[in-house]
C-alpha cells in the first residue's frame, strides 16, 4: 500500500468530521458572512458621501450671485454635521459588526474545544 492509497475504513471519517472540517467551515462561514457585512456597511457609506459629494458640486455650481454663495456656505455648516454624524454611525456600525464577529468566533471556538474533548475522552475509554 502507497502513501495515496489507504484504507477510509480504518480511519474515523466522522470523528475526524466534528473535530476538524465542521468547526473549520463554521468559522469560514462566519468570516464571509462578516466580509459581507462589511463591505455592505462600506459600499453604503461610499454612496452616501458620494452623493453628498455631488450634490455639494451641484450646489456651487448653480451659485450665480453673493447672495446665492453666501447661502451656499452656510449651507455647508449642516453639510458638515450631517458628514460628521453619517461618520460617527458609519464607525458605530463597523465597531459592532467587528464585536459580534468576535463574540462569535470565540462561542465557536469554545464549542470546537468542548467537542475535541469530548472525542478525546471517549477515546480513551
């Protein structure tokens, strides 16, 4: 017999199943579902100052007087609270998302041990 060609019969595919691929996909899944999240929360962020941009734009662009440039600029005062609270969300949001996907890979974690233990145990036996 080879090093390629082995025996599946005298290997425990099941235990070697729940002690390795299943806590192993579990956290792939978590991680991708995080890396959506993620890049979700940043794709609508980048839209949101996106418009903003634009709009922005826009709104200089039909200025025609001192009258329309001064109702402009004090526009701005609100256009820059509203960036710095669209900012603040935005951190909150990236801030919880990261929280839970921690949280969630350490009750992963402490399951995956919890598991290997006990296969340990009843191998032993």
């Amino acid at each position: 017999m080879n090093a390629f060609n082995f025996d599946t019969k005298a290997f425990d595919t099941k235990q070697f199943e729940s002690i390795f691929f299943a806590p192993a996909r579990a956290y792939a899944n978590l991680a991708v579902d995080y890396s959506e999240k993620l890049a979700h929360a940043q794709l609508d962020a980048t839209k949101a100052y996106t418009d903003t941009g634009l709009a922005q734009l826009r709104s200089l662009m039909s200025v025609k007087d001192a009258e329309g440039l001064r109702s402009y600029m004090e526009g701005q005062q609100k256009v820059a609270k509203d960036l710095a609270e669209r900012l603040k969300g935005d951190a909150e949001k990236v801030a919880s998302l990261q929280q839970d996907f921690v949280q969630q890979s350490q009750k992963l974690t402490e399951e995956s041990v919890k598991q290997a233990q006990a296969a340990s145990t009843k191998a032993t036996q």
